[in-house]
C-alpha cells in the first residue's frame, strides 16, 4: 500500500468511485490477511483472502470484465471453500447466484477533501492491545460475527493489522467506556472506511458519529470512499458523502452485511 505522501489525486469524480473503493478494499483485506496469516490470492480481476472455518473466504472484484478463466478459478475457490464466502463487486458486473450464493446491493459513497466538525465523544486512535480487543469486540457484536465466536482475542484484528500500512483503529468511548470503533485505510492517496460499529448498549446515543469523525479528522486532505448500510447512509450523508455507484455483495450463508 503507498501512504497518503504518494500518488495523491487532486480529485475523484463520482463515476471512479466505484475503481476506488475496489482498490481500496482489496488493500485492506490484503493488509488484514497478512496480519492473519491467511493465504492471499492477487489476480487482475479479483483479489480472494481465504480465511479457512472461521474466517471464511472474502472476494474482492476488482475489475468490471473477469476474463473466462478468473471466472473459473473464482468459482472454483467459493466451492472449495471450508468457511462462509463473502464477495464485493464494486461493479455489480459479476454474476455469483450460479454459485448459490444471495445478493444484496449497497452504494458506495464518495467524499471530496475537506475539513469535518470535532466529535462529541473522546476518540482515539489505536495503539494499545486493550483498546484493540475493545474494537475487536464492538465490531464482532456491531456485525453479529457468529463465525469469530467463541471469542479469540486477536482473531479479528491481530496487534499486527494496525502495523500494516496505512491501516488504523479507532474507538470512540462514552462516559468511559469503549463504545464504538471503525477501521481506515490509506492507498494510492484514497481513504476509506470499514467495519463502522456501535456496541448494543450505545446506539443512538451519537458514538457512530463521533467515531466516524475522529477518524476522518485525519483524512480531511483526501478524497474517501466507503460502502454504506441502509441504517449507516442517512449519517454518511450528513458528513458529506455522495451516493456514487451501487455495489452488489454476495454471501453464501445469510449474515450481516460487512461494512
């Protein structure tokens, strides 16, 4: 991944926000395998990181135009696959339902560089192990992670996540207590967000704000892209975001949406 020094562009109109945010995505699920050991596949049209049983398999379509032979190694690694299969098509040009997996389509959303408020909550950026296992265990209830129960310390996001390049944490805590957290990531001079998640006993209470604003205090001078749930868009819109694109996700078992 390059840092936010290098290869920054000036401006992303909206019809790129979708290449962006493919981009984007495999750098993250990229950075999250090699914190985790799992084996990371890179071809021109996809990236796959394959978790095993617990993990599962995540897909990241990166082009509009698998070529006939990514289509059957594609296919080939959902059928072989131990764990659930989860897969991200920016594009909404690939047909996965062949597969039988489901879909669902989410927008991806894009906003331009520029200043954003102070967050009403304390929010900090990760550094130490308790504050990680904090965010660990906000995002496995946020997402009802059923496949990273029972819980592992460290399963989800290992110490080494935050080491990898341009990869950080955020928690946001409430009358002292860590209530919510988000991930962002930096490539190619993009920024963009995932697993955006309020513990159970915090939500509506302004903590999915205030983190999504401490993390984006430190994005303010570029462009970022991110995929928003039906409940998230409404607060995504309020901190500037535009609807660029939709993208279709697919899932081999029922489970929440990842993002």
């Amino acid at each position: 991944m390059t840092t936010r020094s290098t290869g920054r562009p000036a401006f992303v109109a909206l019809t790129d926000a979708p290449m962006r945010q493919a981009r984007n995505s495999a750098a993250f699920w990229i950075a999250t395998g090699r914190s985790r050991g799992h084996e990371v596949i890179r071809r021109r049209g996809f990236v796959a990181v394959d978790g095993g049983e617990r993990a599962g398999l995540r897909v990241l379509i990166q082009q509009s135009d698998l070529d006939p032979g990514e289509l059957a190694e594609l296919s080939e690694l959902v059928r072989r696959a131990t764990g659930p299969v989860n897969a991200e098509d920016p594009f909404s040009s690939t047909d996965l339902g062949q597969l039988g997996m489901r879909s669902w389509q989410m927008p991806v959303m894009l906003r331009p560089p520029g200043p954003v408020g102070e967050p009403a909550l304390d929010v900090i950026r990760v550094r130490r192990p308790e504050d990680l296992r904090a965010a660990e265990r906000i995002v496995i209830e946020g997402f009802e992670l059923a496949g990273f129960e029972p819980y592992r310390p460290g399963e989800l996001f290992p110490m080494t996540l935050i080491g990898q390049p341009g990869v950080d944490v955020f928690v946001a805590s409430r009358d002292g207590v860590a209530a919510g957290a988000c991930v962002s990531v930096v490539d190619d001079g993009v920024g963009s967000h995932y697993w955006v998640a309020v513990s159970s006993a915090f939500r509506s209470r302004g903590v999915g704000r205030a983190v999504m604003l401490g993390a984006l205090a430190h994005l303010t001078d570029l462009p970022v892209t991110l995929t928003a749930s039906k409940l998230g868009r409404p607060l995504y819109e309020s901190l500037g975001y535009t609807v660029a694109a939709p993208s279709t996700w697919w899932a081999s078992a029922p489970a929440a949406p990842s993002r």
